[in-house]
C-alpha cells in the first residue's frame, strides 16, 4: 500500500472492529479483520489493543475456548465516543480529499 497509516488511523480501525461485537471479539480475529482492509503485523496490533486498553478505550477478559482461555476486547463508553470522535474527522477528511481528486480529474 502507497498510503501508511497512522496510529490515529489505526486506534480507529481497531476500535472500529472492536465495536462490532457487543460482547467483545478476541485478539486473533481483529487482527484478521484488520488485516482485511490494511497490511499490518500482529507485533504492531497487540501494542495498540494494551495502550487502547490502557487509556480506558478497550476492556479485557478472557475466556475458555477448546480448553485454552482466549483472551476477548470489548469496547468501552470512552472508546464509543472515541471511535465517534475518529468517524466524523475522518468523513471530515475524506470529503476534503475526494474535492481534490475531483478537481485533478476534472469532475
């Protein structure tokens, strides 16, 4: 991918997935839904997911599956507003740049 991503950028992704699963989703599987949409190492998610977890963002439990616990991420009322706070800054974004790219290509 041209384009890196920020750590803003990727807060808000995972917190994003996160908030898709009432209940939580586990480390794993946001690791797969992120990699979904952008290149990223799990050794650059996992630090995200503890400093999220740090700032009150993200909440942790583990749970017993197939004999082993596995360890679930729920996002928090500060992640929401959060999360909130990243979604209308990046349509804020993105609405300007799209102007640009219009613009370049003559629309």
């Amino acid at each position: 991918m041209v384009f890196h991503t920020g750590a803003a950028l990727l807060d808000a992704i995972v917190l994003a997935v996160a908030a898709k699963e009432k209940d939580g989703t586990y480390g794993y599987k946001i690791t797969q839904d992120v990699r979904r949409v952008i290149e990223v190492s799990e050794s650059t998610l996992y630090p995200v997911l503890r400093r999220l977890q740090k700032d009150g963002c993200l909440e942790v439990y583990d749970r017993q599956y197939d004999g082993r616990n596995r360890r679930y991420y729920r996002i928090t009322g500060k992640g929401i507003r959060l999360l909130e706070e990243y979604q209308a800054e990046w349509e804020n974004y993105r609405d300007r740049i799209d102007l640009i790219f219009g613009e370049k290509a003559g629309l």
